[in-house]
C-alpha cells in the first residue's frame, strides 16, 4: 500500500482524475477492492468482481452492491467475474474460458 505522501500515489490519482475525461484507459487488479484508493476506484466507470470473502464485501467498499450479488461474490467459481458498468441494468457474469491445456484433463 502507497503512503498519502508517496509520488506515485499523487501521479496515479492525477491520471485516474483528469485522464478519464480525456478518455484514458487504465486497467489495475487488486486483491482485495478495499486496498484501493477511493479517489481511484471513484472514477472508474467499470468494476470487476471476483471471488472474495464475505468478511471484505461487509465493507464500505461493497455498501452499494445488492446483498445477492454480495452472497455470489463469496461462491464464484475460478475464472467467474461479475462486471458492473453504467450500460447494464445489473450485474454481468461472466466467465474467462479454461486455458486449453486444461480443457482435456
């Protein structure tokens, strides 16, 4: 986790900021979505959810989630995602293909 003061941190939310009016995209991935800045995670116009423990989406992070997709969230399978964005009326599962070495096992 990056300190309030670190460089980075401050170039980061600069970029996260400004950079989505200019049509910048960016793509991160974290373990846990409470270890994200909120400035960052309050400018992102897409949210992928994976697997996590119902400890985690007890927190203020997940507060504007439903408590059904909350429930899913703690039982999706390896590779299972539920994707939020302005464009659907609710949550999008979907699932990432097995990589084909494992297809045939």
């Amino acid at each position: 986790m990056l300190r309030k003061t670190s460089p980075i941190l401050r170039e980061l939310l600069d970029v996260t900021e400004r950079g989505r009016s200019l049509g910048v995209i960016l793509f991160g991935a974290e373990q846990f979505r409470s270890a994200i800045h909120d400035r960052v995670t309050g400018n992102c116009s897409t949210h992928a959810y994976g697997r996590t423990n119902s400890i985690e989406t007890t927190t203020k992070n997940y507060g504007s989630l439903p408590t059904t997709y909350k429930n899913m969230l703690t039982r999706l399978e390896q590779g299972d995602y539920l994707i939020q964005n302005p464009v659907f009326r609710s949550l999008l599962k979907i699932r990432f293909p097995r990589p084909i070495y494992k297809q045939f096992k």
